[in-house]
C-alpha cells in the first residue's frame, strides 16, 4: 500500500495522510481530490517529512487511511514552487493550504481542457427593441464571454441574453480552454541600448543564461529606460524557450506596459489579475502550467502561478507598497519573489528609481546586484525642482494651489504642454460637516470619516466601501443644505483648476476613475494624443507613465504623508515625490517640478530640492540603525479583532499577559489600533521589536499555541509590517 500525505484545503487542518488505491499514480505536488468527513475536497500531495507544528506526532494507523478519489488532469506543481509555498508558509505563519491555494488560483483549469460556450453579438437589429435589449446592446459591443459574464457586464439578467440569443441577436461560440497563445519574438524589435544600459542588461542576460539566482536592484533615475534594459534579460529568457514572470504594482500599469511590450516582441504578454474572466484565468494558468504561456505580467498574486519553467522574475516599480498583501496571506510579494528565484535558481530584477531602504540595504551588504542607470535616456534632462513655501505664498482663502504654481499652470495651458498635480486623496473631500451644528460623518463600520464625492454624488468609507447619497439635512440638526466640505482631494482640486484655467481639459485619475485596464488604456491614449491639459492625481499617476509633452508636476501638499509617524513616512513621501517628479520633461521638452510645502527645511523636502537622494538614505538608514528598526531589526504585528468590543479587547489582553520573556525581543501594547473599528470588528494591536537575529516566528507560533479563543475573535499575524493602523 502506498501512504501519501495531503495538504488538504481546510485551513483549521494540516497536512493528512491518505492511501493511493492500486493503479493510481501521484507524485509530489499532485492536485487531488480527497474524502474528509462526509466531503470531497482538494488537496495537494506533499512530500515527505515533518511540517512545522506536527513534532513527533504519531503516524495515522495504516487501516484507517482513506483513499485519494482522483487525481486532476494538471501538472504536478514542481517541486520549487512547493519549496515556496512551504517557506511562505512558514515565515508568514499562514497556513500551509492557504498559501497552496494561492497557486491553485483557478477552480476551472483544474478540471482539465474542454470547451466553453461563450457568446458575442451578430450585429442583427432586434425586431422589437426594449430597454434592457437596448442597454444590453450598447455595453455588449465588442464583448465576448460566458453567458452569466455577460449579463454582469450589460447589468440585465441571463433571461434577457438568451431571449436574445433566439433572435439570432447574440450567437454562441465554442472556445477552446487550451488554444495557444501566440510567442514573444526575442528579435521582433532590438533597440540600440545605450552604453550604461548595455552594460546591465550584459550582468542580468548573463544571470538568465546561467540559469543562477541573483538578485539585480535595477536602480535607474527615472526615464533612464529601466523597461528597455530588463526587456533584453526577458529576451535571454525567451531565447532559452523559458518563462518570465513581471510583477507590477497595479493592474492600472499594465495597460501602458502592454503596449510596450508588444512594441518590443511583435505580441501582448499574458496577463493575469484579479478581474481576469473565468475563462480567461482558466486559459492563462493552464498555460503557465504547461509552459505554453511565456511571458506572464500581473499583479502580485500572478507570483504563485505553477510555471513549468521559469527564467527570470522582475519586479518593477520594487519599492511600491502594493506588493505587500494586508489580508488573507499577508506577504510581501517583492521579498517572496526573491525567495521563488532562489528555489527556481533564475536571476529577480527588482527594478525602481527609488528603492525601498531594504533592497538598497541588501545591495550595500552584498546579497543584491546593484546595476545603476545614473542618467535619462536619449539626453533628456532631470527636471528642475522648486519648493514652493506655503507659509509665505498662501494660496487664497477656499484655495489650494498657489500663486507661483497658479502661473506655472497657465504658461503651460498658454504653450499647449501638459501639466499634472498630485495629491494623494481621492474624492472631493476628505472631511464633510454640517454648517450649522459641526456634526461631522463618521462610517458607521470604520473609525473613519466620510469621504464626499461629488463626481459620483456619495460619501463613501475608503476602508470598507460603505456609502450614502448625500443626505439633502443634516442628520443630526435638521438643517437643509448644510454640508461643508473641509480640505481638498483630486476632485476639488480639478475644480480649482477649471475655475482659474478656463478651457483646460482636466482629468481626474485615481483608482475610481481608472478602475479597469480598459479605463487605464483610454486615459493613456488621451493623454498621449494631447487631449488632456491638467491630470490631476493621486498616487496612481506618479508611477510608470510615459508622457513626452508632460513640463510641469505640481504636488499640491508634500506634507501630507509626513505626519502619522508611520517607520516608512518619510521614506515613502520621498519616493513619492521623486516618482511623480519623474514624469516631468521626459521628451525634448524640460520639466519643471513645484512642490508646496509648510515645511521646506524637513530633511525629505529638502533632499527632494536638491537631488541629494543618497544623503537623505543613508541618514534615514542610519536613523533606523540606531533605533533597531527594519532592515537592522525584525518587527511583526499581531491584530486581534471581533465584531464585539469587550471579546477583542479580552483576547487582546490574553494574548498580552502570555508574553514571552526573550532577551532581544521587546514587545509594545496591546493597545486599541488607530484604526480601532474597522469593517464592523474592533482592533487591538501589538508590535512585536526584536534584533535580526531573533527567531520571531518560532516565538510567535509557541506564544500563540498556548492561548484559545472564543469563535468571534480573530487573531492575525504580519511579519515586516508596512501598515500600522
Ligand atoms: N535603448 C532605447 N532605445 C529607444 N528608446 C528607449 C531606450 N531606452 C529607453 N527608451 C525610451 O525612453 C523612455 C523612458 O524609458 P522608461 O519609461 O523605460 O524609463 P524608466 O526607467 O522605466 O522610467 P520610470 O522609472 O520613470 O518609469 C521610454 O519612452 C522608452 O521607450
Ligand atoms: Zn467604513
């Protein structure tokens, strides 16, 4: 009889063992399907040896053993990627079938090839048009999807569509699950690189070839022409028949990154995120899977896809903070892909014009390449940064830009050249209250503000998505039309600039408006055929854009990410102000760049203006040596929550109370989050600060085994924290 042990997808379980009925094969890394209980359900065959948690456990007795029902017709996940999901496992302490099910990312491609029914429209006329036919036809056009996606799409019911599909209006088409995808040409389109860049993309195509793990810190100012440079190492790959995996921060990047690539190897790379179609998931992992799909781009969790033969991973725009995930499996998505190159042994590029302070750490003690692009490609000029000291120019009462900034705008609008502002919030404003009585509103599931947006006429809840119309009195007084706006975001903003600029196209861009690739490709296309005079942003436009006519980045209030006292504050408002920054002047024409401030003298502020970058690293890097902060010690959070508050704060004082003694190890709170209710569950926190050497998980894990807690309360581990709300 052949015992096999199963990761089985049930979190409260670890791994089981199971019996292989005669006949069955499956190695380490089969996807299987297992009885438990009365269930069926999936698992993953494991290899052999201990699992963190199961020390000296017996063995399940041999004549208890159930049998494996089936093995699903994919490959088996290789054995790297197994290493990977252990290690994730283990570091994030999450458990091992939740980071498994991250690879197993969709249900569909697990049943194997097939065909799916998809439907598109004819072009017929309708011979009795009704209101739903009528909108169904309208936001159908060019759509091709499963029945119930395109019902979702149109926003009528499947009855509808399949009242038209006998009108001959829609027809269906049968799709295979597993056609190809076309290649990447290595040789479609070679640049000519100029020098410094050949002399990186020689060190990264030399890793590829070697098929070695390396890590590069691509660290290249911005335009310098990081994309062109690392193509040619995704080339290498190509080249050697093998798989590249890209990592971008945010799917609203991907659109620009899509043309590039097609410009580069004649064809779209594949792309995977979380609004991908069923279909289309279940095409692209089979893909992956089976090697078929050679050039991957996605959001972070396009990280634990199966691939048959993986090449080389970057990871662009490395020091975003979106790479780190906040709930479920919380992970770094950056650090867990220096992890899969080492199991993989291929080159990770981690690409950036300004680095997260650990990976340049990294570079400094030797474990990353630093390859350095110190100039703008093709002589295009850094721009010309000035502070703009709002202490001394106030913009004027109910106003946010000054006049300095004002008159930057109308040269501009005046020469026919783009301009962009950054202010990193969304909606109308941040604060609403009423005039009359100061009642302020509050999220009712969120110790937040309402955010008003008057764009799509709400208040809306950033944290949990909870939104009112504007009530027409105040809830509290009674008094009609009191609202008061206190602040700006984006759209007031744009308002400012459409009252002093008259004539300017303005565009607001932030996750709301650019919320599908296909918005992102519309906003690219407009603003590169010069259809937009004003882009006014939040951090999605700082990044990653590529506009030649761009001169002038206004950043409305560099003084916003500074106070919260956050570890990262400083660091984070300075990569944001370099990036945004970075999309001035980067065609012909030089960039200008103003950034209002009440503080000109802060360190960052002034780093910023005088392009110092290195000194303002290395004299944060040597703020958090001495403080034992990250990279130079370990930190980890627990959060503890409940939807009652009393539960919450018991567990969290439970939790608090079993503290281990460890020398090295310092442990703050429990104390109520700044975030204290958050989706409806009340939050304590504690931060764990230890030295690097300390063996924080093994502490954790044993600290929390002891402790048992009612059903209510949730007790999350984040290891290298980023948010601390
Ligand atoms: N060797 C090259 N040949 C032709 N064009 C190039 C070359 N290198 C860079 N470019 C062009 O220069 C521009 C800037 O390059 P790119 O956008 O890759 O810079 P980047 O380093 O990624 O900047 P950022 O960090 O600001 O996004 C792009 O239009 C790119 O196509
Ligand atoms: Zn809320």
């Amino acid at each position: 009889m052949t015992r096999v042990r199963c990761i089985v997808f049930n979190s409260a379980l670890g791994a089981l063992d199971y019996r292989l009925p005669p006949g069955m094969d499956a190695p380490a890394g089969s996807v299987v399907v297992v009885p438990l209980g009365p269930r069926q359900i999936l698992g993953v065959v494991w290899d052999e040896g201990e699992l963190p948690g199961e020390e000296g456990n017996d063995p399940w007795p041999e004549h208890k053993l159930r049998a494996v029902l089936e093995v699903l017709p994919v490959p088996a996940l290789p054995a790297p990627l197994r290493r990977l999901i252990a290690w994730a496992a283990d570091y994030y302490l999450a458990p091992l079938s939740a980071v498994a099910r991250m690879a197993l990312s969709s249900s569909a491609a697990l049943k194997g090839s097939g065909t799916v029914t998809e439907y598109r429209l004819t072009g017929e006329e309708p011979a009795r048009m009704t209101p739903q036919r009528l909108q169904a036809l309208d936001l159908l056009h060019g759509e091709q999807a499963t029945m119930r996606e395109l019902a979702e799409i149109a926003g009528v019911s499947e009855g509808v569509l399949r009242g038209m599909v006998g009108q001959g209006l829609l027809e269906p088409v049968l799709v295979d699950s597993d056609r190809p995808y076309p290649a990447p040409d290595p040789h479609f389109a070679e640049p000519e690189l100029a020098e410094q860049q050949a002399e990186a993309a020689a060190e990264m195509v030399a890793a590829v070839e070697a098929h070695r793990f390396q890590p590069f810190l691509l660290d290249g100012v911005t335009g310098s022409g990081k994309t062109e440079t690392y193509f040619e190492a995704v080339a290498a790959a190509l080249e050697a028949g093998r798989q590249v995996l890209v990592l971008l921060p945010e799917i609203a990047l991907t659109a620009a990154f899509l043309g590039r690539f097609e410009a580069r190897f004649g064809t779209q790379p594949v792309t995977w995120h979380s609004s991908l179609k069923a279909s289309e998931r279940r095409r692209a992992w089979r893909q992956v899977a089976f090697g078929g799909a050679k050039v991957v781009v996605g959001a972070r969790s396009a990280l634990f896809l199966p691939f048959a033969d993986l090449g080389l991973i970057v990871v662009d725009e490395a020091h975003e903070i979106a790479f780190k995930q906040d709930d479920g499996v919380r992970y770094n998505a950056r650090d867990v892909a220096v992890m899969r190159g080492h199991f993989e042994a291929v080159p990770v590029v981690l690409a950036s014009a300004t680095p997260a302070l650990e990976s340049l750490q990294m570079a400094e003690a030797g474990r990353y390449k630093r390859l350095v692009l110190p100039s703008r490609f093709g002589g295009a000029q850094l721009p010309r940064i000035e502070v703009v000291n709002l202490t001394e120019l106030q913009p004027p009462r109910g106003r946010w830009l000054a006049p300095p900034l004002v008159e930057a705008l109308q040269d501009r609008l005046g020469k026919g050249e783009q301009s962009l502002l950054f202010l990193n919030r969304r909606g109308y404003a941040p604060l609403t209250l009423c005039r009359h009585c100061g009642f302020r509103f509050k999220c009712p599931n969120c110790s937040a503000w309402l955010v008003e947006h008057r764009l799509s006429q709400r208040l809306a809840c950033h944290h949990c998505g909870h939104e009112v119309p504007p009530p027409p009195v105040c809830p509290e007084c009674g008094e009609p039309d009191c609202l008061v706006a206190c602040g700006p975001g984006v759209e007031r903003i744009a308002d400012e600039v459409g009252e002093l600029l008259p004539g300017a196209r303005v565009a607001v861009v932030t996750s709301d408006t650019l919320a599908s690739p296909a918005a992102a490709a519309e906003f690219v296309a407009q603003a590169e055929s010069k259809a937009i005079d004003v882009i006014v942003g939040t951090q999605l436009v700082t990044k990653g854009f590529h506009f030649p006519e761009l001169t002038l980045v206004g950043v409305v209030d560099a003084d916003m990410g500074l106070d919260g006292g956050d570890l990262r504050a400083a660091e984070r408002t300075y990569q944001q102000i370099a990036q945004v920054a970075g999309r001035a002047g980067r065609g012909a024409k030089p960039g200008e760049v103003l950034i209002q401030t009440r503080h000109p003298k802060a360190a960052v502020i002034a780093a910023l203006a005088s392009g110092e970058r290195d000194a303002f690293y290395a004299a944060e890097t040597e703020a958090r040596r001495e403080a034992g902060a990250p990279p130079f010690g370990r930190w980890a959070a627990i959060i503890v929550s409940s939807e009652d508050e009393a539960e919450a704060r018991d567990a969290a004082r439970a939790i608090g109370g079993a503290r281990p003694d460890e020398p090295g190890v310092l442990i703050l709170g429990p104390a109520p989050a700044p975030l204290s209710l958050l989706r409806g569950r009340y939050r304590y926190r504690l931060l764990i600060a230890a030295r690097r050497s300390a063996e924080v998980q093994k502490l954790i894990r044993a600290w929390l085994a002891q402790l048992r807690f009612p059903q209510g309360v949730r007790v999350a581990v984040d290891i290298d924290p980023y948010s601390f709300v």
